[in-house]
C-alpha cells in the first residue's frame, strides 16, 4: 500500500503516537489527561491536521460495537444488583481444601465469569475476595491476583463479549457468537488448565502451608457467629420481687384481725400487680400480631426479590441463548438491557449511571484515531512487508504472525492493534480460502488477549487487579511490574503457543 503525502504521514504519525502515550501511559507528567481524554485529543488532532474529514472522522465510529458494549455493561450492572458476583466470591472459599485448591477456583471462576461478563468486570468485583482470602489463610496475595488476572484475561478469549477486541473482531469478521465459541473454546479451557499448572510450578513452596498451623480469622468470624446466634430468654420483671410461697402462706385463714388485714392489704398489693399482667398480656398480644404482620411483610419482600434476582438470571440466559443462535449481538444485548429496565419499576438512572461511558468515549476517540493512522500508509506498508512471512496456510506463517500480534498488542495495545491489523490479515487469509479467513480473525482474538498476560502493562484486566488491590481497604497490597513479568512472560508464550494448536 502506498503511503499518503508526507505531511499527512508525519502529522498523522504525531496524532496517534500522542494518543498511544496517552492511552499506555495515562498519566504522563507534562499531560496527565488520562485515556479518554487522550483518545478524544488524538481524533481531534486527526480532524484538526487533516488526515481525516469531519464526515469520515463519524463514519469511523463502530455503533454496532458501541451498543454490544453499552448493553452487556447495562446486563452486569443487573446481575450485580442481583447478588451473582456475590456468589461468585463465595464460591472461592466455600469448603476450600487448601491454597493450591483456592488458586485452582480463582482460575476457574475467573475464567467462566469472564467468558460471558467481560474480563475487566470480573477482576473489578473478585479481587477484594480474593485479597481477603488470601488474608484469612494467611497467604501473600501475588499468586492470587496474577491467578485472577491471568486467567480473566484467557477466559475472556472464549466469547465475542468476553473483552473488546473480540467484539471488533466478531462484528467486523461476521462471526457469530456460536461459531466463535466453538472455534477458541478448546484452546481457551487448555489455556487456562496450562495456566494453572504454570503457577502451581512457580509458588508452590509459597502455597504450602502447615496442617497445624491455625487460621485465627475463621475462628474470630465462627465465634462472631456463634455470640451473634444465642438465645437470651426474657425475663417478666414484675414478677422478680414477688415470692409465690409467702403469697400462699398469707392467705391462709386466720381469725387474727391482724391478719386479715394484713390479707386485705396483700390483697389489695396484687390486685393492681393482676391488672398489670393483664395490661402486659394485652401489650404481648398486640406486639405478636406485629410480629407476624412484620413476618409476613418480610416474607412477601423476599419472595419478590427472589422473583426479581430469577427474572435478572432468566432474561441474561436469553440474550446468551439468542448469540448463540445468530441474533444480532448488538441488538440481543440492549434488548435485554432494556428489558431489565423495565421490569425494575424503578427510575433507571441509577443503574444505567453505572455503565462506564468514559470507555465507550474512549472508543469512539480510538476508532477515529487508528483510522486516521490507517489513512497515513504506515500500517499497510508495515504489513506488505510481513505478509509473505505470517500467511496462515503453514505453521511458520502462523508462528510469525502470532509474534507480531503479541508484540503489536504490547506495544499498542491489544485493540488499536486488531483495528489496525484485523482487515489485512482477514483479506490475506481470504485469498486462500474462507475457512481460513475466519481462523485468521479467530487466531488474531486468541494472541491479542492471551497477549495481555505478558506484562502488568498489557491489559485493562491486570491493571484493574492491581488498582483494586492496591486501593482495597485494610487489605491493601502492591502488585509490582517484575512480579507480574517473572510469571506472565512464560505464560504468555506457553498458552499462546499450545492454543494455536487447536484454533480451529
């Protein structure tokens, strides 16, 4: 492909460069805007230097994508509401036989929720289970957090939803939801079985721990309960002062008018202590009925709130069901999120104030900006030299192509990288047959997110388990760049190698 005019090329080159150091390294010192306001500067630089329109500037923008985005976003906002991240973390720890069986849960959960609610999302509301956790057993948290980390992002390969370069590359691939299913699934659940062995190996000795060694937080939380569970009978007051057998002698008869007095004036001692039994009677009574009016409110609660958390689990069955079946996912997923909506009965806002619109402004800024940077020339004249060498009719091809996403995808970042590789590579694997094209696409969404593991930097997810873990309160803890690189190096290249193998 023939490059642009130089003063496009190098303008163009200016806007992007600005926009990855921006969107890699949010926070520079001379600029510290963060991403989406970076994103938003490099398409307006686009505009601004000419490389693109104003009409084409909007025409860059993916609305399918955006809508896929802001739909599963609305969907996961609901099934939080309805306790299922909650589950979820309960499930880490629920008769747990140990930290190396606690690490093969995180992956494992990690993984399948990922799959279906997108990676970062799953990081977000696992890491403060897995930090306390972690600290029950007294345990460093790193192997946990790379755990999590790692095997959201593997797990996310599996589904069109899972992260957002696999939602570009079935939108612009025309890859069903099933079909990409079928294609990554058995590379994704040998990818992540990989991924458990790999940190096993590695923190062994760090996961091991003595049988006799006590656990002082479930013994402080199981005598919580405990305390929190005894019953205390109550006890009638007006009856503490009052003895039964001195009663009973006092009334017996005697023609001692001192006596009798005295029975008269015992007798006029219990009649008010009688009407106070009664009154105390009629107050029990009284607040029973509360109780079970109260009891029956409880219960009327629960059961809709229970209808409700089963209408939630119900209609995110059906908008999965209706991918898997070729619905359009873009419609499937703001169908349902709509539906959710509605059967709230609730003001929205709320709820939909919580989807993250900072991100979809960030694509919208993306799609302009790499569009842009296609406009220059560089990007197909890079590819032009590599595509005699990456095609994907021979294993060395694939090989090679594969180490240019992974590096692209550290590099760039794992979607501006599929936006500016995806259509070249699609079109080269078409010219040997459509079969191949859709493994082009597929192998392109396998490398890219598998590529996130290789460093602390690579992907959204790693940086979310770093930032919540590093924020959490009481439980604060730093995952470091060499620790995450000392592990993810020698993951990234053993999945990602192993899973090619069974792309199909």
């Amino acid at each position: 492909m023939a490059l642009s005019p130089p003063p496009t090329v190098v303008l163009g080159s200016l806007a992007f460069a600005i926009f990855w150091v921006l969107a890699v390294f949010p926070s520079v010192p001379f600029l510290p805007i963060g991403r989406t306001a970076g994103s938003l500067l490099g398409a307006m630089l686009m505009v601004i230097f000419q490389v693109l329109s104003p009409d084409q500037a909007f025409a860059a923008i993916d609305l399918p994508i955006l809508g896929l985005l802001f739909g599963t976003m609305v969907v996961t906002v609901f099934l939080e509401r309805a306790d299922m991240f909650k589950y979820l973390g309960k499930l880490l720890s629920w008769k747990s036989k140990g930290p190396k069986d606690l690490l093969c849960r995180i992956c494992l959960i990690s993984a399948i929720s990922s799959a279906f609610f997108t990676n970062d999302t799953s990081c977000v509301v696992l890491t403060e289970f897995v930090l306390k956790v972690a600290r029950q057993h007294n345990l460093p948290p790193y192997p946990f957090l790379l755990a999590l980390a790692s095997s959201a992002n593997i797990g996310s390969s599996a589904t069109p939803i899972g992260n957002p370069q696999n939602l570009v590359i079935a939108i612009q691939g025309k890859i069903s939801f099933g079909s990409f299913l079928i294609g990554i699934l058995p590379a994704m659940v040998v990818g992540v079985v990989v991924n458990v062995v790999i940190l096993l190996a590695m923190y062994w000795r760090v996961l091991t721990i003595h049988k006799d060694e006590e656990d002082p937080v479930s013994e402080v939380v199981a005598e919580e309960e405990v305390i929190s569970h005894q019953f205390s009978p109550a006890t009638m007051s007006y009856f503490t002062s009052f003895d039964c057998q001195d009663c009973n002698s006092s009334l017996e008869p005697n023609n001692d008018l001192q006596n009798s007095s005295q029975v008269h004036v015992m007798r006029n001692q219990i009649a008010p202590s009688a009407i106070e039994v009664q009154m105390s009677l009629s107050s029990t009574k009284d607040s029973t009925t509360n109780s079970k009016e109260e009891g029956k409110d409880y219960m009327s609660r629960k059961w809709k709130r229970i209808l409700w958390k089963s209408c939630v689990y119900a209609i995110t069955l059906l908008m999965l069901t209706a991918m898997l079946f070729g619905v359009n996912m873009a419609w499937a997923a703001i169908a349902a999120a709509i539906t959710l909506v509605v059967l709230d009965f609730k003001d929205a806002g709320p709820s939909i104030e919580k989807v993250s619109y900072s991100l979809l402004i960030f694509f919208c800024g993306m799609f302009i900006t790499v569009d842009g940077f296609k406009k220059t020339g560089i990007p197909g004249a890079l590819w032009d030299l590599m595509e005699p060498y990456s095609r994907i009719d021979h294993a060395s091809g694939i090989a090679i192509l594969a180490i240019v996403i992974l590096v692209l995808s550290n590099l760039a970042s794992n979607v501006p990288t599929v936006l500016l590789l995806g259509a070249r590579v699609a079109a080269s694997a078409a010219a040997i047959s459509k079969e191949d094209e859709k493994k082009a696409w597929l192998i392109l969404a396998w490398v890219s997110t598998i590529a996130g593991n290789f460093s602390l930097l690579g992907s959204a997810a790693n940086l979310v388990v770093c930032e919540q873990a590093r924020r959490a309160p009481n439980l604060g803890y730093t995952l470091t760049f060499w620790t995450h690189l000392k592990f993810g190096l020698p993951s990234t290249l053993i999945v990602t190698a192993i899973g090619l193998t069974l792309i199909k």
